[in-house]
C-alpha cells in the first residue's frame, strides 16, 4: 500500500503462497478476487441467509445476515488454491 492507495504489489500472489495454511490462502485469493473486481473485501454484504431475533417485546422476526464481501469469493478461490497446488506437484 501506498500513500497514493493500493499498488501493484498489494494484488500480487507471490510463489510461496504454499506456506500458509489452506484456509488462510483461500481467504486470501478470495480477497484478491474480490479487490480485482472493484470491491473492498471488507464491506459487508446482504447474504441469503437470516438469523431468528427476539425483541425485548417478545416480537420475533428474521433479518438478514451480512459478511465480508470477500467470502462471496471464497468458493471460486478453494478451487483455484486446489488448482494451483495439483499444479504445483507437477
């Protein structure tokens, strides 16, 4: 990161990326996906799914639950990180 904002080198993966544990660089490729196309990884976004609340009043009703918008990424980026490790074993 520079003064400026990100530079190229925030958006590098470099070869020893087999040096982390794998859920670190699937969290990891997912963040880079998700700043690749335009996002900050950590906004939080609408999900699917909903978590039960009870109000003081005894009021119960759903409200959707938000994640970092990085794991909407994390999907395509299991299967690239597997990708690149059969690859690597080449």
């Amino acid at each position: 990161m520079t003064e400026d904002g990100p530079s190229d080198e925030d958006n590098v993966i470099r070869p020893d990326w087999q040096r982390l544990p794998s859920r670190d660089l699937v969290e990891r490729v997912a963040r880079a996906l998700c700043r690749y196309a335009g996002y900050d990884p950590d906004q939080p976004v609408p999900t699917e799914r909903v978590e039960p609340i009870l109000t003081p009043e005894g009021v119960a009703f759903e409200r959707s639950v938000d994640e970092p918008a990085w794991k909407v990424y994390a999907e395509e980026a299991g299967r690239l990180v597997a990708a690149f490790d059969a690859f690597s074993r080449l």
